[in-house]
C-alpha cells in the first residue's frame, strides 16, 4: 500500500472515533442534566409508596405509577402542580380536608385491599313459584250450601336471571335481567252452591268510617314507616272453605270478625295488629288505612290480601302490585 493511501485510513479512522467520542460525551451531559427525584406518595388509608422519578408535575408522577383518584379524594399538590420541596404527593379523603392531618402509619398491600373492599359480579339463574289463584264461582238453585272444588290449582314455575354483587363475599346488590316463564300457573276453582240463610247467621261489623281512619293515624304518629311493594289481591269469607252457618264463618286468624275497608290477610313476617297505609285506597271510606287481621295459605311476605265483601268486588280488583306504608306497633 502506498503511504498516501496509508495516512488517508489512519485519518479516516481518527474522524470516527472523533465522532464516537463526541456522541457519547453528549449522551452522558444530557444524563448529567435530567435529575432524579425520590418522591413520596401517602394515601388515604395511611399506606405509603416511595418512587423514584424524573417528572415534576404530581399529575405526570401519578399516572407514571398507575395510581388513580377517586371522586372523594383529593390530592396535594394539586394534580397541575409540581411537587413541593418536600417531594411529598398527600392523597385524602374529602372530609378529612379540613381535619387535622394524622400520622402516617406504614402498612402493607393485604390492608390496602382488605379496607376497600374485593367487588365481584355474578350471573345467577333462579327457579321460583308463581302461586295459583284461586276462583269462586257462586251456583243458585242448590240448596245444599256446600263448597266443591271443581279444579285443584297447580302452583307455575319462572325462571328468573340475576346480576347479583358481592362486596368480600357478601352479597350487597341484585339486578333482576330477565324473567321467562316455564309452567303458567293452574287456576283452583271452588263452587259454592248458594243456600238461603237468615242474616242473623253471618256476623257483619259496622263499615269503617273517616273516625276510624283517624284513629289509625294517630297510633302511628310518630313511627317511621317501612315502605315496600306487595302484590296485593282482594279476597270474601266464602273463599275461606267455611259454610255461611258454621260458627267460625267471617272469623279472622285474630279471633275478630273481618271487616270491609279495615280488615287485610298479610304474611308472618307482619305481626297481628299492624296498620298498613295504602295510598290506591286513599279515596276509599277508610281512606287507604287496614289493620293486618288475616292470614292465608297462599299468602307469603310479599303478597296482601284485602277483605272484600263480595266475589264480583275480588274479580274486579283483580290483582296489582301496591305500594304499602308498613306501621309495627
């Protein structure tokens, strides 16, 4: 090789380490120049997280490490802000703006979890009853006074969808998505072959007047009502499988005798003598107020059962769902 190509290579490669050189010293000042903060972020359960940062803005540190705030918490520094020259991000809850501020107690990621709480959803399918109702159909011309049944009911079954969610295992919300019908329902039909009897024979109590409204009112003055949505039927002392001229015809559960705009058949769960307000009845003689006097075989926890004096009255009210004011004296 000539020594003129000789000294060209050898300035060649003198330029490029040059430029190696050059580019790593660059590298290295930039290095020099981006400064690294220890910052500390204390939330509101009193858990506490060092991180290691080359961010100033709180709202850039904090998505950095996948940490999110919640509608009720409140961040100082504010998000937009820089960090203080404490390097300390505070996250509260927002009644505890304006309390005195507590020790920082260490703890670990187990509490975090435990102190809000592990939420979970869960589809579920549930089979329940529809109960049968039950109709009476009056015969005249017999004079026996007997009660047949002509069609035993059948209870129907419905299959019904829930979203239901749990908060640690427990149960603290249900959805109801869908609801399908698997068997209607079986109608029971009692005839009642109507005999003459003499009104001496059927006990009747006086008609509730607005007095008596009055005086429901007043005993739950006072008595904060549990308000729910029953299903709510009408049923007649015919329908009750006792004859006109037995002892016990027209008698309640209670031992009183039922009375038209007063008396109501209602589940277990709902003591003899509790006064329940419903408003569908508010322009009624009793203006919407009945005492729980009955109760029923069909009659669960979330059904009622309003005495009416006839079976045409029962067909006509049919069955609705009723939102009821619940009085427990």
């Amino acid at each position: 090789m000539r020594k003129e190509e000789k000294a060209s290579v050898s300035a060649l490669k003198i330029i490029a380490i040059s430029i190696v050189f050059i580019f790593c010293s660059g590298i290295v000042v930039a290095a020099t120049n981006l400064n690294i903060y220890n910052v500390k972020i204390q939330f509101a359960n009193n858990y506490e997280l060092n991180v290691l940062t080359t961010k100033l803005k709180v709202k850039d540190i904090l998505q950095d490490n996948h940490i999110i705030i919640a509608d009720n918490e409140v961040v100082k520094p504010s998000l937009n802000d820089n960090i203080d020259v404490e390097k300390t991000i505070r996250i509260t809850k927002s009644s505890e703006i304006n309390q005195e501020e507590q020790p920082v107690a260490f703890t670990n990621l187990e509490d975090i979890i435990s102190n809000y709480g592990i939420i979970t959803e869960e589809i579920v399918k549930i089979q329940e009853e529809i109960p049968f109702e039950t109709i009476t159909k009056e015969v005249s011309g017999v004079s026996d006074g007997l009660t047949r049944i002509i069609q035993e009911g059948q209870n129907g079954l419905r299959e019904i969808t829930y979203k239901i969610t749990y908060k640690d295992g427990e149960e603290i919300a249900r959805e109801e998505l869908s609801s399908v019908i698997i068997k209607e329902p079986v109608e029971k039909i009692v005839q009642i072959n109507n005999k003459q009897t003499s009104r001496s024979e059927v006990v009747r109590t006086p008609q509730p007047t607005s007095s008596t409204a009055a005086t429901l009112k007043a005993k739950v003055e006072g008595i904060t009502p549990k308000v729910v949505t029953l299903n709510t039927s009408a049923y007649t002392e015919a329908e009750c499988g006792k004859k006109p001229t037995d002892p016990g015809y027209g008698k309640t559960a209670s031992g009183a005798y039922v009375q038209e705009w007063y008396t109501v058949a209602a589940g277990k769960c709902y003591p003899m003598g509790t006064i329940i307000y419903v408003p569908y009845f508010a322009n009624c003689p009793n203006e919407g107020w009945f005492v729980v006097q009955d109760r029923g075989g069909a009659i669960k926890n979330n059904k009622l059962d309003v005495y009416m004096t006839t079976v045409e009255a029962c067909k006509q009210f049919g069955r609705r769902n009723l939102e009821c004011y619940i009085y427990e004296l």
